[in-house]
C-alpha cells in the first residue's frame, strides 16, 4: 500500500537552475556528466549533472535562437543549430586546449550552392515548392563516432551532409568555416523532423512530416538510399538507433503524431512491433541503455504531458517474440 501511494504521488523537483532564456532542447552527454541546452537566445548552456551548476555559455556561434544539440558519441564534440540553419561544431572536452573553442561550422540554407564537381558531391533532385535558399530551420543533427562528418536535418526537406576538418586544426578561420558539404540527401517530400546515426556511422536515419522514415547508407560519398520505412499514418516526430547490445545493432525506433512508436529491423526494412499510447501524440523517443542487461529502455513524450516508459521492450524480445508488421505505401492516388 506504501509502495502504490508512493507511485501515486507528484514528482518533486530536486533543484532549479535559471537560465534566463527558454530551452529549446536537451542533450546528455555520453558519459551523462554534462547537459547541453539549446537557449531561445542564441546561446548553449552546459551544465555540469554533478554540482548542477552552468558550466559554461558558449556564445558568439549563433544569430538566432538555438533550436537542437547534440553530443558526439565520444563526448567531445557538441554540435548546435539554429532557427536559420546556421549549424556550429563545439569543443567541449574537459581536457582540451581548445576547449568551448567552435571547431566548425556551416549554414543548411542554400547549401547546395557549395557543393563541388567531384564524382559523388551532387545534389540531389530539388524539391518542389522550397526555396534553397530560404533560410530553414535545423531540427536535427548528428555527428559520426569518428568526428569526420556532422549531419542535420531540417525545413527544407533535406539532410546534408558535412565533413569536418581534423580537430587539431584549431577553431574556425575568418570564414567562419572549417567543413565543407559532401552531399544534400533528398527524397523526403515535406519538413525533415530529426535524423540519426548508428554506431558504427555506417546507417544514417531521417524521419519527416510525409509519414516516412529513411535509411540511408556511404554518407561520405554517393549517399545512397537503402529503403523507405512505411507505416506510420501521420507525422513522424523523431527517430534513433537502438542502445549497443546483444541483437540491438540492426534496430531502430520511430514516434509519430499517429499515438504510434514503431521498432524497424534496418536490415529487412520490416516493422517488428507498434507500440500504442493511446493517448495523444507522440513528439519524442529515446532508447536508452540498460546498464543491467544491456538491452535498452524505450521512452516517449507527446501531447499528454507525460513521459512514458515502455518496460520489456528489449530490442532482443521485440526481434524474437513478434513477427513482422505488414506496412504498405501510403496510397497517394486520387
């Protein structure tokens, strides 16, 4: 009965900390010691979890209000985006000489202008009704294990794709720029909501308000599309790989304003499970590690103002124990 009425009873906040602004988004770094915040007035916060203290305001990197962050998986690296598409590449190791130092940088809008003439740096067919070189919002954006390739997602119906310079190059030169465009991914039809990469860098995802999510696979060079993933009736929110473990490599998750999370096999392109909250949309997802078994904890955030946890949901147990999920191609016709 003391348990039940525990459960039952509000969650109390253990501390605050004011930022003067309002926080577009959250990121927790690999090693879960820092916190990156995306601040409405053009800054990111980092905030140390141990003390709970602002460890630092990197400014001067953005001229809008900052809309996504994201660590790089070694925890080194932070990357930023903005309401205009201007995205910055942080230096935010401890131990850096470099240290908050912007490492790169570069700007979605009109991207496909810098591409070069090599083999392999087209761009992609252009979409229809977008202007490329209207400034567009980043909504997204991932950076490779190695450090060699930032990604972003955004307004425009695109995913570009950019590499970095060698980080011992120091900060960014006058221009503002030490990356250049590899390759603009098109092939969505509407806004591109989120995109992520799997461990090894090899698979990227993108999800998108026309329903779909993709995979795509050799982002530094001909950045080919391995498939479409259908199913999903209505917006697709976000999207992300499975934790490291035992059978997680070849799974991914996706939400939608469908009340629907979905778990895809990349290899087979099937969905394995649907997961229904019944409640409301679904704006996030997150599968998060398990340092227990290894197999991962699957969270979302929608319109109900909750956070949900869905247990059991091991990336194992989804591939074993439910088959496949048929999912045809939206009917466009008509």
């Amino acid at each position: 009965a003391a348990a039940a009425a525990a459960a039952r009873a509000p969650a109390q906040r253990i501390q605050t900390l004011p930022l003067g602004t309002s926080l577009n988004q959250l990121a927790l770094s690999p090693d879960a010691s820092l916190v990156a915040v995306a601040g409405e007035d053009r800054t990111v916060f980092l905030v140390d979890l141990g003390s709970f203290q602002l460890q630092a305001r990197l400014e001067g990197g953005h001229e809008h209000p900052v809309s996504c962050v994201t660590f790089g998986q070694q925890g080194r690296l932070l990357l930023s985006g903005d309401e205009c598409g201007q995205w910055v590449v942080w230096d935010v190791d401890r131990s850096s000489d470099h240290r908050h130092a912007r490492l790169a940088g570069g700007r979605h809008a009109g991207s496909e202008s810098e591409l070069g003439s090599e083999p392999g740096s087209g761009p992609g067919p252009a979409a229809a009704n977008v202007d490329p070189a209207a400034p567009a919002a980043i909504n997204g954006a991932a950076l490779s294990h190695d450090g060699q390739l930032a990604v972003t997602a955004s307004d425009d119906q695109a995913v570009c794709v950019w590499a970095l310079a060698p980080l011992h190059s120091g900060s960014l030169d006058r221009r503002g720029k030490s990356s250049h465009l590899v390759r603009v991914l098109r092939s969505h039809t509407d806004v591109v909501t989120g995109c992520a990469l799997s461990m090894d860098s090899t698979l990227l995802l993108s999800c998108s308000f026309d329903a779909t999510v993709k995979l795509w696979t050799n982002l530094g060079s001909s950045g080919d599309l391995v498939g479409t993933l259908y199913g999903h009736t209505d917006l697709v929110n976000s999207c992300c790989f499975a934790p490291p473990g035992p059978g997680n490599s070849r799974l991914a998750l996706s939400c939608s304003s469908d009340r629907t999370l979905r778990v895809w096999h990349t290899a087979t392109l099937a969905c394995l499970r649907v997961l229904h909250s019944r409640s409301d949309e679904i704006y996030c997802c997150y599968w998060a590690p398990s340092p227990s078994s290894g197999a991962g904890t699957i969270l979302s955030g929608g319109g109900n103002n909750r956070i949900l946890l869905w247990p059991g949901q091991s990336p194992v147990a989804v591939a074993a124990n439910h088959p496949k999920v048929e999912a045809k191609k939206p009917d466009t016709k008509g």
